[in-house]
C-alpha cells in the first residue's frame, strides 16, 4: 500500500475534490428549493402534496447516506495519515 502522506504530496489523493460548496451558495439553493416547494404544494391537491412530502423525505435521506459514507471516507483517510506520520517519525527517531 502506498503511504497516505505521498499520495496526498503526488495528488493521487485531493481531499478538497470531495467538499461541500460553500455555505451562501448552500444557502441561498436551499432558499429556491423551499420557494419552488412551496409553489408546487400550493398548487397540488391533498394526495399529491403527500407524495410530494414522502419524496422529499426520500431524497433527504439518499443524500444522509451520501454524507455518511463522506464522513467515514474522511474519517478514515485522517486516521491513515496519523499512522503514516507514526511510522515516518519512528524513522526519525530511530536514526
């Protein structure tokens, strides 16, 4: 396995590739979802305004997972990095 710390130094691994865009752009896409929500809502009769909720809900949770699995990806590649910083300081001390 390639060290974590050259692969980061090489560009095989580009951590900034995987982040989330900024949070006035989060924002303010949040703010036009919510109005063209509430457009359509208004529009719908009873029936459809409930499955409309329901696959709100249902993307909700498709990108939930999708952040977990972020979160696990980053987690884990931070703790490959403390180990590799471990073994190439065991190689400066033992020298």
């Amino acid at each position: 396995m390639k060290s974590v710390m050259h692969s980061l130094y090489s560009g095989a691994i580009i951590p900034w590739e995987r982040s989330e865009p900024d949070s006035e752009k989060r924002h303010e896409i949040l703010q036009k979802l919510e109005d063209e929500e509430r457009y359509f809502m208004e529009k719908m009769s009873l029936d459809d305004c409930q499955r409309f909720q329901a696959l709100s809900s249902l993307h909700m949770e498709l990108s939930t997972i999708g952040e977990e699995n972020l979160f696990s990806y980053a987690f884990t590649l931070g703790m490959v990095l403390a180990m590799d910083v471990m073994k190439e300081a065991k190689g400066i001390f033992n020298d």
